[in-house]
C-alpha cells in the first residue's frame, strides 16, 4: 500500500495531467461563464465527486469525478489502518484545534484506570484525532520568516516505554503531517523493552503499512532507561540532524525549519524547540510563555527566565541562549553530537542526562538555545513509566554529573540532596558531630548515621551549621555552633540570635583543627576511658577534623 506522501505526490501528478487535459480542451472548445457564476469552494474529499461545475463538459465532468474518486478511495483506505486499531484520523474531531476534549459520564469510569496506568487519559486520546492540529503559538514575526531551501534533513527519534499506542501515533503523525517532506529523512522508533502487545506487532504492522519505508522501529533486548535508549535510536539514525523526542508530543507546522536553519549555520548548536503543554487530562494545548531552562542545586531542570540580552532586544522571535534543558525535546547535529561523546551511557533509567548535556556542550565549544519559532507540545504525565523509585535514580545520576563535571562545586549538590556530611575526629572512631537533644542546645559525638541532626556544613563565612539543609530562619532545626566563652560545652543555637559575630565564627581547613575566631578555643574530643568521650571546647592539643563536601 502506498505511504501518505506517495499519495500525495501521485495525486499531484495525476491533478497537474488532469489540468493540462481540462486547459487542452478549453481551448478546442471555449466554455462560456455565465454572468454571475463562480468557482466553487474546495470541498471535503466525499463532497467532491457530487460537484459538476456548470459549463463543464461530459469528458471534463468524467475526469474530475474519476479523480475525486480515486482520492477518496486511497484516503478511506488509509484511514483503515487506523480504524482497525480503533483510532482516528482526520483533522477533525474531539480537541480540534488544540481545545479541550471531554468524555461522557460513562466514559470517565471506563477511562478511570487507563488514566492512572499512564499518567494522562489514554481512554480519551483513542478518541482523539491522530491527525489533530494544535495552535500556532509562535510569534507573529516568525511567520514571516524565510528560509534555505537546501537545509539538512532530520531524524526524528521517539523513545517510548509502555506508551499508549493512540499518543505515540499522534506523534508519528504530527511529525510527518508538519515537517516538509524534503526535510524529514526518517522517524525512529525505539522501543525500550515494552510490555504491552500492542505496541508489539499492531504498533509495527501500522507504521510499515502507513508509512512504509519511514518509520523504522529498533527495539531493545532489556530495558536500558531513557538515556541508553535515546543513544540506540542515535546509532539507527542516518539523518545529518537528529532530534530526540518523547513520544507523547505534538508539533506545529513550521517548527522544524528553523531549528534546521540554526545547525546549519553553526554545527555545535544545540536546539531545543520551545514548549507548549498537553494538559493530561482532557488533552488541552496551553501556552507556555518563552523560557530558558536552568536547573536546581539538586540539578532538577526548570524553566528560567530568558537573559536580560535577550528582553533587551525587544524581538520575541530571536534564539534564547539557555544552560540545560528540561529533557523532553532537543535536536543536534548527529556528527557533532557523537563527538562530544553522546549522553552518558552509565547514567541509569531517566534523569540528569539533560544538565549533563548542557555542561558538555558549553565546555566542549558548542551552545545550546531554546527556539521561540519552533514549538512542540508534549504532555506533562502524572507519574513516569519506567520505575516507581525513579527519584533513586534522579539522584544518582545527578551526582554522577556532579562528580564528574561539578569540580570544587559538586559539594553543593550532595548538601542539597541532603546526604550524608559528617563532621569526625581523629581521636574518635565511628561517632559523628551531632545536634543531640534539641532542648540541650549543646553539640554532641553520637554513632554515624548520616540522618538531618549530622548533617554538617562550613560555610565560607565560617560557620558551622548542623542541621538539615537550609536557613536558620526557614529550617529552625538547623543550628549554628557557637562558643559563648562561658561554657567548655559548644552550644548550638539560632545563628541569626547570635550577637556576637566571632563567637560563631571558626577556623577551618580539612583534616585540620577547628579553632573558634572569638575565643582562640578549639572543638575537641575528650576521651574519659569507661564514661565514654565528651566534645569540648579547650586549647588546642592538634587533634584533626574531616569535613565531607567542603564549601570553598
């Protein structure tokens, strides 16, 4: 069965020969227009084949209706396909236009647990046009903006694990129903391992009959996660560009040709289309306002205000330069891109792979920036499918890229996720500065746990926080250590309280003493052999002081 666009060109074909038929006969038999008569409207396929123009004559008329019919004959097997699945295609339908779609009361129990196995209302998409339009968000001046005709083509690389098939088609459709033909070299599908036996044979037995020669599917023998399996999809690509998607997005028309434009003006750019978003439960496109993407001490990506240059410009239109990415969209020379050694394959399941691109890129010589003229939509899910424990893994690898990227810096991002920052001394094995009894207000040596009351922290202004990771002011649990000159026990209290600015105030290199600035007195450990140790405040003897993740 020929492909979409195979149709499309012999439909093209077949009208140019029709026309210059219809034209050769108007000139061996001129036809009379009456006053007052008009040109019809281009009408639905279906509509077509009952028209008959007045003046037309019987050969002409035969012609016509003998092409309308073949339209409608290839459209209505096409379409088909997708019947057969129980989807629907056309540009009609249920959240046309990007609008919210609704289901009746009946429906909403049936959708109930769809909903909450993929984290958007699968049951509703099914009744949603694949072929569905959504708004055109860009700015009016990228409308007006032209083009090369001689830009690279792209690969489009959808990963997915256990999506709903009506959303991955969606995306399929959207992608070649708004990317020039010319520029679209292939879609690649990567499977990650899926569950679900319709995105087994169905899923392929579509795309190789819809788009025959297109649509390419890799599946994976195990379960990789996100970031491995986006590099398999990058090895089956044979595009000279190469963009990554979810597959659970939508675009709109004239999105690829700038992004193609900004690579091929300078290959080290990395182009991250703008983003709208899907609402995941009835389907709704909302506009997202133009943002770059930064991203937390915990290196969570997050949308961040475009650079003080760019508002300055006055040009909504123009490339937002941005430092990371949120992750679901990204496109980049595939030459370039396997230069700077793709994403790191020992990163686990999903995340952190986004801020370790963005730190690549700016160090290696490459940039990377967000596209107002290009924009994707995607829905923003309620729960990811690959793991239930998928923070373990977002902070493992944002520790990874801490370690191997972040440098004097990566002691800020175990200080945010919160791990363990024990304080120990060389005169005592396995016991940790620790907050003890909060009514005490005095510091203690307690066993290792690595738990909010140990967490440690030396501030360049020479503090000494315990505590969990915060202000004093929000997080009253977090404390100071202080010497108030009176007691040979270290007290722990509010820092903002503290009147004295040297009492709290020490001296501190690793792996040596910690020395008070106010009193000359050093935090020690004193061993009274059965009774146990205590922590003191005394002269200093040169007993020693590790810090985990020192902040310079």
């Amino acid at each position: 069965m020929a492909s979409l666009r195979r149709v499309k060109v012999l439909l093209v074909l077949n009208l140019i020969a029709v026309a210059g038929f219809v034209l050769f006969l108007a000139k061996c038999r001129p036809i009379t227009v009456k006053s007052g008569d008009s040109f019809h409207e281009i009408h639905p396929r279906a509509e077509v084949a009952n028209l008959t123009a007045p003046g037309i004559s019987p050969i002409q008329d035969a012609v016509l209706k003998r092409l309308s019919l073949l339209e409608d004959i290839v459209y209505r097997q096409l379409n088909g396909l997708s019947k057969s699945l129980g989807l629907i295609e056309g540009y009609g339908g249920r959240g046309k236009g990007g609008l919210p779609a609704t289901l009746s009361p009946a429906e909403e129990e049936k959708a109930k647990g769809p909903h909450e196995k993929y984290g958007y209302n699968s049951y509703l998409s099914e009744k949603i046009s694949l072929d569905r339009s959504i708004p055109d968000y860009r700015p009016t001046k990228c409308k007006e903006l032209k083009y090369a005709k001689d830009l690279p083509q792209i690969s489009i690389i959808f990963i997915f694990v256990n999506e709903a098939l009506s959303v991955i088609l969606r995306s399929v459709h959207s992608a070649v129903n708004h990317t020039p033909a010319h520029l679209l070299k292939e879609i690649i599908l990567v499977d990650d391992n899926s569950d679900e036996e319709e995105l087994k044979a169905p899923l392929e037995e579509y795309v190789n009959k819809r788009y025959p020669g297109l649509v390419k599917v890799v599946r994976n023998k195990k379960r990789e996660g996100l970031i491995r399996a986006r590099i398999e999809g990058w090895k089956a690509a044979t595009g000279h560009i190469t963009g990554f998607f979810d597959a659970h997005v939508e675009f709109t028309a004239g999105w690829a040709e700038p992004v193609l434009s900004r690579i091929q003006e300078n290959r080290k750019r990395v182009i991250l289309p703008s983003i709208d978003n899907i609402k995941q439960d009835n389907f709704e496109v909302q506009r997202y306002e133009n943002s770059a993407h930064g991203y937390s001490w915990e290196l969570w990506c997050m949308y961040i205000s475009p650079p003080k240059d760019w508002w300055d410009a006055g040009d909504p239109s123009l490339p937002i330069r941005t430092p990371a990415m949120i992750g679901c969209s990204f496109v980049v020379n595939r030459k370039f891109f396997g230069e700077i050694g793709l994403l790191d394959p020992g990163m686990d399941v999903y995340g952190g792979e986004n801020i370790e691109l963005g730190i690549k890129v700016w160090l290696c010589g490459g940039s990377m920036e967000v596209l107002p003229c290009s924009r994707v939509a995607h829905i923003e899910r309620k729960k990811k499918p690959y793991n239930n424990n998928i923070g373990f893994y977002t902070k493992r690898n944002a520790l990874r890229v801490a370690e191997v990227w972040m440098d004097d810096y990566k002691s800020h991002v175990y200080i945010a996720w919160n791990l363990p920052l024990e304080l120990r001394n060389n005169k005592a094995k396995d016991v940790c500065l620790d907050q003890g009894p909060q009514e005490n207000h005095t510091a203690i040596l307690y066993p290792c746990h690595g738990w909010g009351p140990q967490l440690a922290r030396y501030t360049k202004e020479g503090f000494l926080h315990l505590g969990a990771l915060g202000t004093t002011t929000l997080l009253p649990d977090t404390r100071c250590l202080v010497d108030n000159m009176k007691s040979r026990l270290p007290q722990l209290l509010d820092c903002e309280k503290v009147k004295s600015s040297l009492h709290k105030r020490w001296n501190f290199i690793q792996n040596g003493a910690i020395l008070n600035k106010g009193t000359g007195r050093c935090l020690e450990v004193e061993n009274k052999g059965m009774s146990g140790i205590d922590l003191i405040l005394r002269s200093c003897t040169g007993q020693r002081w590790t810090i985990k993740n020192f902040i310079k």
